[in-house]
C-alpha cells in the first residue's frame, strides 16, 4: 500500500462567524454601563458617529432621547438615527412597547463616577493631619497597607522598623489615622472596628465595650451570658446588639472602585389603564447614535487619493453597521421583556410569591429565537415593577413538582413561602425543616427536606435550634426578629 499527497476538490457547507456576528452578540449582552462605554470607544475613532441626547454625559445634548429601535431622519437631515420611538402597549401575548425616559437616575451615577478610591481619600487626609515629615511617612506607610474592607493587615512592628522610628510612635499615627473617615478605617480587628465607629457617634460606654470584648458570644446568641458580662439587662444587651448591628463590617467597601453601581431599570412595566401590559425601554440611559451622512458626503467630495475615499467608505460602513445593531438590541430586549411580563403577569400583579416556572426555552420558542439569544437579552439587565426593581434572570426559575401532582410550582415561590413560615414563627414553635416539609406538603408543594435545608441556608437564615434559642432570650423584648438581610461579613448575626 503506498501513501502520498494529492490535491483534491471538495464540496461542503459550513457556517462561519465573521468577527461582525460576535460583535452583535456582544452589543446585544451589554449591560447599560458598558453599552455606554462601546458607543463613546467607536464615536471617537469614526468621524461619522455621532451620539446625542443621553444624560449620562453632561457635554452632550440635554434633550430627551427618543427610543431605540427604527431609523428615520433626524432634523430633517439624512442622518440615520438609532433613536425612534416604538411607542404603544400590547395585549397579553402581542406586541412590544416603548422606552421610557429615566432622568431622575442620573445624579445618582453621577456620583458614583466622581467618588475617589479609598487610598486616594485616606492619603488627602494625611497631608492635613500631619505637619512633620515622618509622621506623614508612617501615616502613608498605614495606608499603603489597608486593604479594601478598610482593615490594616500589616504588623506595626514591621512598619516601625521600615521606617526606622519606634514602635509607640507608629501607635500613635495609627491612633490619628484611625480618626479619619470614614469611621472604622484602619482597624486591625473586627472589634476594633466597631468600637471606632461606636465612638466617633458617642456611643461607646464601659457596657458597650464588654460587648465587644465578647463578640464571639454576640454570635451564638446568648444573651443571658452577655447581660452577666456586661452588667445590663437582657433588654439592654439586645438593644445594644442591634445598635452593633447598624454599623458596618467592611468600612473600606464603599470606595471599592469595583462596586457594583446603583441598578438603573432597562425595562420598565407597569398595568395601561385599559388593562394591558405596558413594557418600555428606559431611553433615557440607552445611547441615541447619529449616522452623520452629510459630513461624509462632504469628505468623499473633498477626497482627492484613493485611500482617503477607502477610509471613509469603511467608517460610513461601520456607522451604518453599529446602528442596526443597537436598533436589533432594542428590539430583541422588548420582545424578550414582554414575552416575560406576559408570563409573568401574576408575579407582577401579587408579588414574588406569584412567580411561576420559566425556563430560557419557553420564551425562545414563544419570539422565534435561539435560548443564548435570550440568555444574552437578559445578562446584566434590570426590570422596574409596581413590587420594585428586578433582575431579569430572577424570572426564571426551575419548577418544583406538586405533591398531589398538579400544577407545577416555581422554586423562589417556594423560598418566598419558607421565608414567610419563619418571619412567623414564635418562641413556642419554631419550625424545623422537616416541619416546614409537612407544612408545604399539606399546601401542595412536593419537596425533600435537604431541598428546605438548601434554601434556607441560601436565604442566610440559621436553623431552627439557633432560632429558639435567640427567640428564648428575647421573649420579652418587643421588636419582633426577621430574617430579610444577609449577616454582616465577619458576624453570624442578623
């Protein structure tokens, strides 16, 4: 048998993505923040693209931004504008809406994109704390070595060697910086911390102190034991409790430069008074981007070389290009938006409680597109609703079978109903999860007890023994505990 090479001819399909069709799937997964950032990236290297009319830059266009969706000329001129409205509100199952415009979200972001980091605040503080030179290289030296919950991770005694002073002087910058804001800042310890924000608010009394020398205590709910070590009542170490609950773990987190910004709505749905949904796209954070044409016109003529009319064929090209593609996003989105509210209605009508089973699949067969196209519409994106403002992903979610086999459950509908069960709970019944299995069992709900277990635990709420003992030791104060929040970080307390 011989072997060799040899050309041959083959016929086959294939389908092959073009950097531009990665590119439309990328636009359509952008958040607002980052949808942002692309257009002002591709208006400032394509002379052709403008962007007006978005309240999130203070040097463009104060005017209302229409909504994103179908072109036609603007001013009269022949620019192509991703801007127009679609305006209108649709029958259950039919139709899309508008975009709404948003401007009381603007300060807010405003904000946030001026706040300076935390090393930068903290350094601004020395120069005026401190008048000598070495105490201001030790006071750097500190901050240099806060890490960003706004705790001081260095040895002192390594930092006084560094800077070649002793370790009492290091201490008493220290105690300086500590002063700084935000109050907490420069804590070695989780005590420490709260004790430096009890006492820049005047509350740290000689009771309070022994509390926070017992915090571990603090954690396993044992009130009694803490009333003995401080000398107060159990009244009064409760209310001392939930005072220390008020402050903050983690003082440096509101610098952290990667916190998330405050959630502006994409999608905004409310009921029409003839009774249909409504959805809209909140236009006033959408980018309106121009196709300046006359401008081109006006550059091909003047052009005289062959690779001055190429350069501007191409950017015209890629103008054209990003404003079908943000009218596409804008589409997609409100099919996407109203195809949920559809599906939704009673979760937007009654509350989370109401939410039903919905999964990717359904509502890409119900607007003719593929699962990741919906995965992308709803990555990053935020509805507003009569109950407040949701992330869109939070709408779908797995079934949880009945137990009499009948109609089928969502899984946060049952968390919301165990939530509901505890906050209700009293000292002389408290529910373990094998009683909250019956509970939902008698209502309808087919459920494992490990299934309980997970959700409870993912809702940050302690078991039932936990639970008795901290109801136990407070019978007799009158605020009544829920388990809404998540603990604070370094605390098992609520």
């Amino acid at each position: 048998m011989k072997t060799g090479f040899a050309l041959a001819i083959q016929q086959k399909q294939s389908l092959l993505i073009s950097a531009q069709m990665i590119q439309s799937l990328v636009i359509l997964q952008f958040s607002q923040e980052e949808l942002q950032s692309y257009v002002a990236e591709k208006a400032e290297r394509n002379p052709f693209i403008r962007v007006s009319g978005n309240s999130r830059s203070a040097s463009l266009s104060s005017t209302p931004a229409t909504a994103a969706g179908v072109s036609q000329p603007a001013d009269g001129g022949p620019h192509k504008v991703a801007g127009a409205r679609m305006a209108g509100t649709c029958a259950p199952g039919t139709g899309i809406g508008h975009l709404a415009s948003s401007a009381e979200f603007a300060t807010v972001e405003t904000w946030y994109a001026a706040r300076p980091s935390l090393r930068d605040h903290l350094l601004a503080q020395i120069g005026l704390a401190f008048r000598d030179r070495t105490n201001r290289i030790v006071a750097t030296a500190i901050v240099e070595n806060v890490d960003d919950d706004g705790f001081m991770r260095r040895d002192l005694q390594e930092i006084a060697e560094a800077a070649g002073v002793s370790i009492d002087r290091v201490e008493r910058v220290l105690e300086s910086v500590q002063s700084f804001d935000p109050a907490g800042i420069c804590a070695r310890n989780l005590s420490e911390c709260l004790r430096l924000q009890l006492e820049d608010r005047g509350m740290l009394t000689a009771a309070m102190g022994r509390l926070l020398d017992n915090i571990h205590v603090l954690a396993e709910f044992d009130y009694p034991k803490l009333a003995s070590i401080c000398r107060v009542s159990c009244e009064r170490v409760i209310a001392m409790a939930n005072e220390i609950r008020k402050l903050d773990p983690r003082p440096g987190r509101r610098f952290d430069p990667e916190l998330t910004l405050p959630a502006v709505p994409d999608v905004i749905v409310e009921r029409a008074d003839d009774g249909h949904i409504k959805v809209e796209l909140n236009s006033e954070f959408l980018p309106r981007v121009l196709v300046d044409r006359e401008y081109y016109a006006e550059v091909k003529a003047h052009s005289r070389d062959e690779e001055g009319r190429r350069f501007a064929a191409t950017c015209i090209k890629e103008a054209s290009w990003l404003v079908s593609k943000l009218e596409q996003r804008a589409r997609t989105m409100l099919l996407v938006a109203t195809e949920i509210a559809v599906r939704q209605e009673k979760m937007l009508e009654h509350g989370v409680e109401h939410i039903a089973p919905l999964r990717l699949k359904d509502v890409a067969d119900a607007i003719g597109v593929n699962e990741s196209t919906v995965c992308r519409a709803i990555a990053n994106k935020f509805m507003m609703t009569r109950h407040g403002m949701f992330d869109l992903k939070r709408f779908f979610t797995n079934p949880v079978s009945s137990a009499d086999g009948g109609a089928e459950v969502s899984a946060e509908a049952v968390r919301h109903r165990i939530r509901q069960m505890i906050d209700s709970e009293t000292v002389q019944n408290v529910l373990s999860d094998d009683a909250i299995v019956k509970a939902l069992h008698r209502s309808g709900i087919g459920i494992a007890r490990r299934t309980v277990a997970k959700y409870r635990e993912a809702m940050r709420i302690p078991c039932s023994l936990q639970r008795r003992r901290e109801k136990r030791a407070v019978t007799d104060f009158p605020k009544a505990r829920t388990y809404h929040r998540k603990p604070a970080a370094g605390l098992s307390v609520s």
